[in-house]
C-alpha cells in the first residue's frame, strides 16, 4: 500500500477549516486585567537551550518573544500586574515523556535573554512550577495553597491575558485548569482569560525529521497544525482568543 504524507500546510488548511479559531480583538481598558506568562525560558525558547529548546531560529518563537517584550511592557506602564511561570525540575527527577529539561541550576530554567529584564520589574512576579500544568505546579503540597490563585485574589483580576509557550502543551494545560476552577469558585474575581495569540508559540518537529532521529510517527509536532489546535482547544473550554489586545496606556 502507498502512504500517503500530508504536508503541514495542506494538514492546517484542512484541520481549519473543520475546527475553526475565532480571533478577535479585546479591549482590555477599564478592566482589572492581570497577564500571566508561561515558560518563556530557555530551555524553550532560546537557540540551543537544552533538549527541548530550539535547534535553528524559528519565526513563530522570534514573534511570540517580541510580542511578550512588547505587551509586558505596556501593562507595566498600565500598572497592570504581571505573573510569569518558569519551567523549572529537580534535577534527576523525570517528567515523562520529555528528557530531562530546565532543571534548576543548569539555566535553562530562566528567562532567555530578551526577557531577562522582567525578574525585578516592578509589577512582575515570577513563579517557578515543576511540572507541565502551572496551577498544579504553582500549588503547596503541605498546605495545598495555590500561589496563582492568591495573585490573582490579591490584584483583584477578572481578565487574565495569557501567552506564552508551549501554545498546545503548557499554555493549553494552564488555561484549560484555570477555567475549571474558575468555574468551581478557585479563582476569586476571575471571569475572563483571554489568550493573546501573537504572544503564543509551539515547537516544530515534523514528521520526517521525527522519523529520520529515529522516533515514532506520534512524535510528529507539525508547529503550525499544533498551534492552531491548541488555540482550538483552548476556545473550546472558554478561553477568548484574541489577536489584538487593546489598551490605552496613560
């Protein structure tokens, strides 16, 4: 039997058209906006970080890192509060079905450099999670507190801006947790997250780079088809996604 190979665009043009992203821009003025980052760190998102960071420049990440440069700037200048997860593990403690990856004390589990600036900018507070979901990783297993919950309760936030990396993994498991226990009565004022779609990326491993470093085909992660789902999956639980955040600065 012949086999027949999709190419990542003709795949996102037909997944697109089945599963369909609503963008949308949102005002944010008059809001009691709040914006978390997720993992914007180098064993992501810088050029050889580590195992799982990238191996050659990639556009989709380059946007994503200017576009959180760019509007963390402007909720500072706002007074908006700022919340940013790092990816950070125990080194030799696994976290399948990645290698090893951001342990702490090897840097990878910090800001790459274009953000570097945000640790000590007034209004940020960064959070170090160990885990993929940032609400589980950001919760104290001897008390049960969850530390993004108290920032959110204590900065009064009903918007919550969410970008960062990866669109389909962490960021995914991160909004989708939060609009459960949103919708539990976990989150305090919380009504709205709205994840800003230029300030997401994913990462890219097609399908026969998969199969030429010796994996299985289901390690295949076309970026741009991965991207879109995770927004899709997203949308799908509630999230709005937004490709334009309006906001007046003073």
């Amino acid at each position: 039997m012949t086999e027949t190979v999709i190419s990542p665009a003709a795949a996102l043009e037909a997944v697109a058209a089945a599963l369909p992203v609503r963008r949308t821009a949102v005002p944010l003025t008059g809001k009691r906006v709040g914006k978390l980052d997720v993992d914007p760190v180098k064993g992501f998102a810088a050029i050889g970080g580590g195992n799982l960071a990238l191996p050659a420049a990639n556009a989709q990440v380059s946007r994503m890192i200017a576009e959180i440069d760019r509007t963390d700037r402007l909720f500072i200048e706002s007074g908006y509060p700022i919340a940013v997860f790092l990816d950070t593990h125990e080194p030799g403690k696994p976290e399948y079905p990645y290698p090893p990856h951001c342990e702490a004390g090897s840097g990878e589990e910090n800001l790459v450099e274009e953000l570097s600036w945000l640790d000590g900018a007034p209004g940020v507070t960064l959070m170090r999670k160990d885990c993929i979901n940032g609400v589980v990783g950001t919760t104290d297993l001897a008390t049960g507190r969850n530390r993004l919950f108290d920032w959110i309760a204590a900065n009064g936030i009903e918007t919550l801006v969410v970008d960062g990396i990866c669109t389909d993994i962490c960021v995914l498991q991160a909004v989708q947790a939060l609009l459960s226990a949103r919708n539990h009565g976990m989150t305090g004022p919380l009504r709205e997250i709205v994840v800003y779609e230029p300030g997401c990326a994913t990462y890219d491993l097609p399908l026969d780079t998969a199969r030429g470093l010796g994996l299985h085909d289901t390690a295949a992660h076309p970026q741009r088809v991965a991207h879109h789902m995770g927004l899709y999956l997203m949308q799908a639980s509630g999230a709005v996604i937004a490709d334009e955040l309006l906001l007046q600065t003073p």
